[in-house]
C-alpha cells in the first residue's frame, strides 16, 4: 500500500474517493482505467447534495491521513481516519468546515469564524493561506506543488499573492443540484502525477483552451470521464496509488 500526498499521485492512482451519485459511466470508467472509485458514508447532519461530497466530508491532512466528522464511522483499512471535533451542519460556513487545501506544507483554507482550527493537527503546515472563499477545497485544483486552478477570485488573489501559478476560470457551466452551479474543483481530481481526470466533456468548459493550455504548460493532461455536462460531485480524492 502507497499513499498519495495530499492532491499529489506520482503514479497511477489506485483507490479514490467519489460521491455515492457518481454517474454510472464515470465509475466505469475509472475502473476501466485502472483505478478503483471508493464510496464515503453521507453527513448525517447535512441535507444537501452536499452530504455526500469527498472534499466536504473529509481533509487529507497528510499521507494515508483523514480528518472525518465526529459523528461519522469509517471501516477502511487501507487509510487512516482522525475524528475532527467539529460537527457539519446546514448553512454556509458550517457546512465546509474540512473544506481545505492541502498542498506539501502549504494550507488554503477559509477564515470564516467556524473554519477548523485545531492547532495540534494543523501544526505539520509551514503556511497557512487564509482566504474568503470557505469552500476552498470545491474552489481550487491543485496541479502541483506551485500551481493551481481556481474559479474564485479571492482564491485567486491570495495565491498569486504568494507567488503561486494560478489559472483564473468561471464556475459557469458546471452543475450541482440545489446550487446555480458547481465548482471546478469539484468536478475533477487527479489520476497520476501527469493527468487531470473531469467528471464530465471538459472540452465544453468556456475556459477549455486556457485550462488545456495551462495543464500542458507544465506537462499535465486533461481527460473527460463522461460526454456530459460536468457535474459538481465534490471532487475525486486520491488515497493510494501503484506501488514502484
């Protein structure tokens, strides 16, 4: 068993997490290419769709490490799970409370009064990144360790503030039931150090160009799971890739 850094495969990825709504033709193919879609338990404190996202229910705080919410029991054997004391509950902020970005020694996370702040398990990171937008994670594609896509624009500020290479696009386009739309980080992951997976035809995105532009840049591929419109399922959160 090899972990993934947080965001980070170097190789194939091996197991990810996905929502439960995942679409029947995005789950295939990711087996198909390799990789095996991993089921989180849905928030019960949370009534939205968004009880069953990745990047809300849990935070890859480090290699084969997860922040879960308290109330919520994981059984996996290939990671491990640390209960947050933080509880979700409906309504912006608290429902995004694990909703962060982490990236080698680097945090982005929202400042909003209920973010999670437990300093024991935060100490690891050497920055902290504190922005306005509380959905931070739904908000950001990490690509590497210095780059980063974002349809926020205080996303967007605060890494270019700190020298980061970041691409600015719109959240348009993209779907979420419940919501007048989605976000970009929500509707991708990674699947190997050099490959960018979407939940939907990427080539139909208004920032396509830039976005396959950007990736290329610095030697990343985009690959479309589905010839649907992308769809917001809280993202796809590798755990473990192939062994060297």
């Amino acid at each position: 068993m090899e972990f993934v850094k947080p965001n980070l495969p170097v190789r194939k990825v091996k197991k990810l997490f996905v929502s439960q709504l995942t679409d029947k033709v995005i789950y295939n193919t990711l087996i198909n290419f390799g990789t095996e879609p991993v089921f989180l338990k849905p928030s019960v404190n949370l009534h939205s769709e968004l009880r069953f996202h990745p990047d809300i229910l849990v935070f890859n705080i480090g290699e084969g490490v997860w922040l879960c919410e308290k109330e919520n029991e994981y059984m996996f054997d290939f990671c491990k799970f640390v209960e947050a004391g933080n509880l979700l509950s409906d309504g912006y902020p608290n429902d995004c409370i694990l909703n962060m970005v982490s990236v080698g020694k680097c945090l982005i996370c929202g400042k909003h009064k209920n973010g999670y702040n437990d300093k024991k398990l935060l100490q690891g990171f050497d920055k902290v990144i504190h922005v306005k937008q509380g959905y931070a994670k739904c908000s950001t594609v990490v690509l590497d360790e210095e780059s980063f896509i974002t349809g926020d624009p205080s996303v967007y500020k605060a890494l270019k503030a700190n020298k980061y290479n970041a691409l600015k696009v719109t959240n348009k386009g993209i779907l979420l039931n419940g919501f007048s739309n989605g976000f970009i980080g929500g509707c991708c992951g990674k699947l190997d150090k050099n490959i960018l997976a979407f939940t939907g035809k990427i080539e139909n995105h208004t920032d396509y160009k830039n976005i396959k532009d950007f990736c290329g840049n610095i030697g990343i591929d985009i690959l479309s799971l589905s010839d649907k419109m992308l769809y917001d399922y809280g993202g796809l959160l590798p755990v473990t890739q192939i062994p060297k």
